[in-house]
C-alpha cells in the first residue's frame, strides 16, 4: 500500500515537473512570438537632424591584434568625420602592427598592456579615460573588423543628442563572399533575428535594446554612471542591462547598418560560438534575480519585459529544449494518459515555428529555405557547445581569430 502511494505521489511529482517546464518553455515561445510579430508591425521611425555639424563626435575602437582588418575599416570611418572629431584606437594587448598600421592612417592610437584584465570592457574603459579630459558630445563605438554605412556615425550621433540615451545600430554578421554552407546560412538567419527582428518588436513594445557590440552610440555622460571595465565574456549585452536598471535605456535605430563577416574557419566560428553562448547563459543566470529585484523595487514594467527577452536563449538551444520536453510529455501521455504536458509543449512549438516562419518571410528570405532545413545538424555541431558550458564553462575573454576583408 505505501509503496503505492509512494509510486502515484512520485508520478504526480513528474507531472507537475513538466507541467513547469512545458509552462516556461511555452511562455518563453510566445514572448517569442511576440517580439516577432511586433517586429513586422508598421512604424514611422523619427528622422533626427541638425545636431551633426555642431556636435563633437568621438568614435572609439578597440583593437586587439586586428592588421588584417582595421585598415578597411578605418577608411570607410576617416572621411565622413567633421574637423573636431576625433578617431581613437585603442591597441589593447597587441602583438602585430595593428598600431602602426592605425597610426599610418590618421587614428589616435594609445596602447594597452594588461596580461592580467584582458577583455573589450577594459579596453573601452582605458579609452574612455583617454579622452575624459576633453569630453566629446557622443562616443561611438565601432569594432575593428567592421563595414559601416556612410551615414550611420551621423544618424547614431544625431539619435544620441536627441534622446539623451544609448543607441544601438543594426549590427548584422553575414556570410563571406562565396559561402554556400549551410552552418553559414543558418548563422546569419540567427543573427537577423537575434540583432535585428528581435530589438525591432522591443522597440515597438517600449523596451530597452541590448546593445550589440557595434555601432553602438552614447552621450558621453551615460558612462559616469556605469562601470564598463569588465572581462565579461558579452560585456555589451552586461552594459545594456546595467544602463537599463538606472533607466538608461538603449534606443534601437535601425536606419544606421554596421555589417561585419562571419568567420569563415570551422574552429573560427566554435570559438565564437563558445563564447556568446557561454556569455549569454552566464548573463542568464546572474542577471534574472537583479532584473526582478529592481523591477520589483522601481515599480518598472520594462524591466519585468526584459527578463522574458533575455530568457530567450540561442535559437538552437531552444529548439533543442523543446524538442527534448516535447518527446518527454508525449511518452509521458501514452503511457499514463495525461496530456496536458505534451498540450502545452505543442502549443509552443507551434509559437516558436510561427516566430520563425514570421521572421524568415519578412527579414530573411533571401535565404533559401532548404537551407534552413539542415537545422538539426547544424544542432548537432552544437551540442558540444552546450555540454562544455555544463562541464568547464569558459569565463576568459578569447578573441575569434579574423578573416582577411577584401
């Protein structure tokens, strides 16, 4: 008899577990769902202008190790600048000609030898102290590998004078010239709707943008109220969030495009998939209890919004745990003939393939759909990600070895 009840308390247990998991999983799909549709939704983006010829613009670039890149982007930023601006490259930790090189074509260039605090923070944070002394209206930050539209630098500056706030461009990876993998083609649809159609439906709801790692834009007094020297393995998305809770919330601007490549080597793209997942997991789990801590104290609906999005995890992350939870309620469902696990896990995946379907149509369709279909193995070169975030999670800075830009 005990062992009984003991067996029907242990199902009971079960049932209510994936009754939880299915309920969060599904929550997550449809806030999904919602970013997506927002994102398709008509909007009349505000054009700023009249503050460009007036402001003094900094634009900041950390570099490290970058002589096969930052030439080519630092032609396409030298010309579009005003005779008070100002071009800083920060060498951070270099060991090629990646100062000389910057020094040939007109940047300031201060160099940064720091074995022990390696990362992009700590090197924004020794350029932002470089130029504290005669502080420009707005810093622009650009990455040393990138290809920026002619006007961004002068509509991020315009956006940042008019709001006051932190701005965020649209900050695109896309496929090398010639590409035809599919591990390509899937990457740049993850990252159109991780870096575009999702901050689109965030901006139509009224909440704050993370902020990228490119093309980002801030008043210069936005940085006396946060600390950026960090070696957070994403410290733009950490520095978003950190803005966010003392309300400064990032403006997305998407009429301003930065664009860099994706890597074109195998062990390349791991390593930078390593560390974003990794990062962002890590942000997941540290960052949730502040947001609701603060959301809860300040009385901030945007706040509570933003944990839904940052719960979000990596596309294939998400297919696989629905995937996994789907499996496990419909086995559930035959053999005990309960379906309300395996009802809400379907309804779920359901939201997450409209989400996608929404965002391929409207953002992506350039990509060709079969390509699109080799998501499962594309999942299996991931899985080894995943597991190494379970057993040796990487929390150094590691630079993603570049592509020579023609």
């Amino acid at each position: 008899m005990y062992e009984s009840i003991i067996n029907l308390l242990a199902l009971y247990a079960f049932e209510f577990t994936l009754i939880a998991l299915t309920s969060t999983i599904f929550i997550i799909c449809l806030f999904f769902l919602i970013e997506c549709i927002a994102a398709i939704l008509p909007k009349n983006f505000p054009n700023y202008q009249g503050k460009w010829q007036h402001s003094k613009v900094t634009v900041l670039i950390p570099a490290h190790n970058e002589e096969i890149a930052i030439a080519s982007t630092l032609e396409k930023i030298t010309p579009v600048l005003k005779q008070q601006d100002s071009l800083v490259v920060v060498a951070d930790n270099c060991s090629d000609e990646t100062a000389e090189i910057a020094r040939t074509m007109g940047a300031t260039v201060i160099e940064r030898h720091d074995s022990i605090n390696k990362g992009k923070g700590y090197a924004l944070d020794y350029g932002l102290k470089f130029i504290e002394s005669e502080p420009p209206d707005v810093v622009v930050m650009i990455d040393a590998d990138c290809n920026i539209n002619q006007d961004a630098i002068e509509q991020l500056t315009e956006c940042a004078i008019a709001t006051n706030l932190p701005v965020q461009a649209t900050y695109l990876m896309v496929r090398a010239n010639g590409s035809k993998s599919s591990k390509d083609f899937i990457s740049q649809f993850s990252n159109i709707v991780r870096n575009l159609v999702r901050p689109l439906g965030l901006k139509y709801l009224g909440i704050s943008s993370p902020l990228l790692g490119a093309g980002m834009a801030f008043p210069c007094q936005v940085f006396r109220a946060v600390n950026i020297a960090s070696g957070n393995l994403l410290e733009d998305i950490k520095l978003g969030l950190d803005l966010s809770i003392i309300k400064y919330n990032s403006v997305f601007y998407p009429q301003a495009t930065v664009t860099a490549y994706l890597p074109s080597s195998s062990s390349a793209a791991k390593s930078q998939k390593t560390r974003w997942i990794h990062g962002y997991l890590q942000l997941i789990q540290t960052y949730i209890p502040i947001l609701f801590k603060q959301a809860v104290h300040q009385r901030r609906l945007d706040l509570l919004l933003s944990i839904f999005d940052l719960c979000i995890p990596p596309l294939t992350l998400l297919v696989m745990i629905w995937l996994g939870l789907t499996i496990s309620s419909v086995i559930f469902a035959v053999l005990q003939a309960s379906w309300i696990p395996a009802i809400i896990s379907l309804t779920a995946g359901l939201c997450l393939l409209t989400a996608l379907t929404v965002a391929w149509v409207r953002f992506a369709k350039s990509i060709p759909l079969y390509k699109l279909l080799t998501i499962p193995l594309y999942i299996l070169w991931k899985i080894p990600v995943y597991l190494k975030f379970i057993v040796a999670p990487q929390t150094a800075w590691v630079r993603t070895e570049r592509d020579k830009i023609s």
